[in-house]
C-alpha cells in the first residue's frame, strides 16, 4: 500500500525539485533545515515502503531509469522516494534536507578525493609515513618548491604529466620534460610519468575500475569485476620532445581516442576480442599468456583502493557526520571510478579517481559493463541501511575491499589508520602553536577542520551556508527557484545526443 500522499507536495514535482525550491541566495544550513522539518513537508515515510521509489530527475543517464523499471523500481513522486540519484556534486545543505530515510548517490565532501592537488596532499602525508605501501602512486607535486626539493632525487631521464586540479576527460592535460613555474599558476599538480607501461598490440591502456563506496562510517568499501581497458590508437612510444604533444600515444582517455580516424568499437571474432576497449576478462587472459598471477594482480588492486581511502576517510567521516548528526542509519552511497595502470612488471599504480564516472552507453560494450554495474549498486542500497550488507546478500560481482577479509590486510590497514590518526593529532598540535607550514594547512588528510577549501569565485556563482562559502557550479546558478534550474538541466541533458545513440540493450535482453 503506498503511503498518502501529502497535501502540501506538488505532484508534478520530482524530489530534487522539492528540495531545492524557492531557496534564497543567501540562507543558513540551520535555517533551511529547520523551515522544511518545521512544516513537515519531506516526513513522507510514515508507513513502511514495499516498493522502491527512486528520483531521476536531476540525472542525464536514461540507463539508471531503465534499470531502475527492470527492477521494478517507480519514479519518485508525491516526495516518497528512496533514492535520490544526481549528476550534481552536492552541498552539505542540500544534502541534510533529504526526506527522512532516503538516501542518495553522493557523499558531501567528495572533493578531497577527486581534487588532484588535495587528493595529492593527503597521499603525501601517507606516503612520506608508509613509503613501502604507497608505492603505488607516482610521485605527485602540487607547488614548483616541493617539485625543486623532490626533483634532486630522481635519476635519469624524467618525463612529467600535468593536470588541471579539476580537470576531466583529457582535458588541459600534457607532458613536460622540464618543469616550470608557470606549470603550477593554473592550479595543476605536477605527476612523474610512467614510463614503462604494459603494452596490447603495441599500444598503451589503462583501466577503468568501479568502486561502490556503501558507508564512510563505518567505512565499507566494494570493487565492482567488469570494468574495462581502454587502449590507445597510436603505438606507445617512450615520451620525447617529438611526441610529447601526442596525446592519443599517452593519453587513454576515451574523450580524447575517440577522435582519432584509428579508433575500433569492441568487438569478438573467433572467441578473440578486439577494439580500443576491452574487458577485464580479456586482460586476465593476457596476464597469463604472459606467465602473470591475475588473482595476484586483482588482490593487489583491492589493496590499491583500500589504502587510497584510508587517508581520507577521517575527513569524509567529519563531514558527513556534520550533514547527518542525529542520523542512525546510511544515507548516501558513491560509484567512483579509478583509473589504473598496470606496468611491465605487472604492477599496478593509481593514475586518478573520478567522483563522477560516466555512464553513458554508446555501444553494447558499454551497456553489458555499466548496466551490470548500476543494477548490482542499486540491489546493494535496496538492502539495510542501518548495518553493514549481509555478504550473502551482496551481488557476487561486487568484492569487498573494506573491511578486508584477511587478517594480515586488517593489521596493516590499522596500523595505517592508527599512524594517520596520530599524524593528524600531531599536526592539530603544532597547528595551534603556529609551527605548521602553510603548504601543509591545505591537506585534508592533516587538518580536522571540514569546512571546504576556499575556491576562484570565477568557478561558479557563490552560496554562504552556515557560514561558509560554498560553490555552485556555473550550470546550477541560484536563481529565485532552483526547481526550474534543476528541471531544465534534466530535460537538456536527458535529451542530449549521448544517451540518444543509445536507446535500449542488445537484442532486448535487458538483464
């Protein structure tokens, strides 16, 4: 029996809508929170849901609304909803104003991970503690001064890839051989260049894994099996100063290799897979061909994502706790995507994670890895959110990388957490004294404070909640009524000609 439905709720309305509407430009985290509890608009839950009510309107992926009905799952309305699900980073404020019991597909405070230069800062921290199981990073500066006091260090010929801060898809990315000042002006962080990258047909590739972060506290972290390579068009030559600016050699991004006249769309003939992207299946495959352990590999990567979490998980934790103080059970959930390369000796090292992968579809390919992939989060969140999923119920493509499963993991993974703890306890300590640096102050992973890090206004239009500025993106302006915004940005993006060339699964068979 579904609950009645509220007399004070707009049914056209979506629950993005309805939470974002009429919010004026200037507004306090208390204040909004207290004017939507205090007239009990979004306390809908009153009876217990059979079925699951999921918020798409804010999404520009037709798969999470098809998956969703293959489930049986129903579009929100009325404000009954289970699951919000957004394409939008989302603030602390707009997040504690969820309906009681519903839960979302983002955390508040995702950016520490995501942001290059503090993502870089809190792997350093890390890193400088525990050298020997942070190797797999390549070193990362974030300033032209920590690059001098590194760069004495480092032998041989050196090749260095730059990235925007807050850059995606390729974009503003290339490799230097002599690093300058002006390198760090745009806000970039410097990484040192792997050089010696495993190579299929000649070509280079990385991978893209899916990683399901279920709770920051406690922190229960899985790895979603079908991810996919992506290979690049040009054959891999060592960097140098006539290839350099050839990204579709060094670069894997499939923005980038899709432009190229060489790119192929997966494929198979005669049991062998071909084209620019490939399956994880395929790369095992490989591995042993080449006399590899892929279960070696594969543990190792388990490894890779739990400890390049650790560092930040005392920050997401602060602040989520911030947006959910009374909160006793889950209220959001996180698909990143982690970009890895493998390399000639078969080890793997973390390139960059994405807060926001893609689940556009342009190909079966695609469709097969990623509707896999949502309809096994969505059964995931479908169950308790108020204990860790019972391992029976998880769907068997999802492995859990955290808590590990083996003691010797559990060890190495506290004596991390408890060096960390005691590093941040240290520095708060210093920090009081006026003897940290002020480079350091940037590290999410050093400081205990959860307030953001202050960003050029020039990003997107600025909102002050609760005290603090926080940014909107140049797409989500504030104006008198974000329910209008948010509706015109699902219809421009649900309508965009990336999930038009794509409109259904193979053959129809769905899942």
């Amino acid at each position: 029996m579904k609950p009645k439905t509220p007399r004070s709720l707009d049914p056209t309305d979506g629950i993005c809508a309805v939470l974002l509407r009429d919010i004026p430009q200037q507004i306090s985290i208390d204040s909004f929170g207290k004017r939507l509890f205090e007239n009990q608009q979004l306390d809908v839950h009153k009876e217990r849901l059979t079925t699951m009510f999921i918020d798409t309107s804010a999404t520009k992926y037709n798969l999470v609304r098809m998956v969703a009905a293959k489930l049986g799952w129903e579009e929100a309305e009325n404000g009954v909803v289970d699951i919000v699900w957004l394409d939008t980073t989302i603030t602390p404020s707009i997040v504690r104003a969820l309906p009681k019991e519903s839960r979302m597909n983002h955390f508040p405070g995702m950016r520490i991970i995501c942001k290059k230069i503090e993502f870089a800062l809190s792997i350093a921290d890390a890193k400088r503690l525990f050298p020997r199981e942070y190797r797999f990073v390549p070193d990362t500066y974030t300033s032209y001064n920590q690059y001098q006091k590194s760069s004495r260090q480092l032998v041989g010929s050196v090749w260095y890839i730059v990235k925007p801060d807050a850059g995606c898809m390729g974009k503003g990315v290339y490799l230097t051989h002599q690093p300058k000042r002006e390198h760090f002006d745009d806000n970039s962080v410097l990484q040192v260049y792997v050089k010696n990258p495993l190579l299929i047909d000649g070509s280079k590739f990385d991978l893209r894994l899916f990683v399901v972060i279920w709770s920051v506290s406690p922190l229960t972290i899985y790895i979603h099996k079908k991810g996919f390579l992506r290979l690049s068009t040009e054959p891999y030559q060592l960097p140098s100063k006539q290839n350099s600016g050839n990204n579709l050699i060094h670069l894997t991004n499939y923005a980038i290799q899709r432009n190229s006249k060489k790119y192929v769309t997966n494929s198979k003939q005669g049991g062998e897979e071909f084209g620019c992207k490939r399956s994880l299946d395929f790369l095992w495959e490989y591995i042993a061909k080449l006399g590899g352990d892929p279960s070696v590999i594969w543990g190792q990567i388990h490894s890779l994502v739990a400890k390049s979490l650790l560092p930040v998980a005392g920050q997401l934790q602060s602040i989520y706790h911030d947006a959910f103080p009374d909160s006793n059970q889950q209220r959001c959930f996180e698909i990143l995507g982690f970009d890895i390369l493998i390399d000639r000796d078969l080890q793997p090292w973390l390139l960059e994670i994405n807060h926001r992968p893609s689940l556009a579809c342009q190909t079966d390919f695609d469709y097969s890895i990623k509707k896999s992939l949502v309809k096994d989060v969505m059964n995931l969140v479908s169950l308790s959110s108020f204990s860790r999923p019972d391992p029976s119920l998880v769907p068997s493509d999802l492995e859990c990388v955290y808590p590990p499963l083996t003691e010797s993991c559990s060890t190495l993974f506290r004596s991390i957490q408890r060096g960390l703890s005691e590093e941040r306890v240290s520095l708060a300590a210093n920090r009081s004294k006026g003897k940290v640096p002020a480079a350091r102050l940037r590290s999410k992973s050093a400081g205990v404070s959860s307030k953001p890090v202050k960003r050029p206004q020039s990003a997107g239009s600025s909102l002050r909640m609760g005290g603090t500025p926080l940014l909107v993106p140049p797409k989500l302006k504030l104006q008198p009524a974000l329910s209008s915004a948010f509706r015109q940005i699902s219809k421009s993006r649900c309508g965009s000609a990336t999930n038009r060339s794509y409109s259904g699964g193979p053959g129809g068979r769905f899942l």
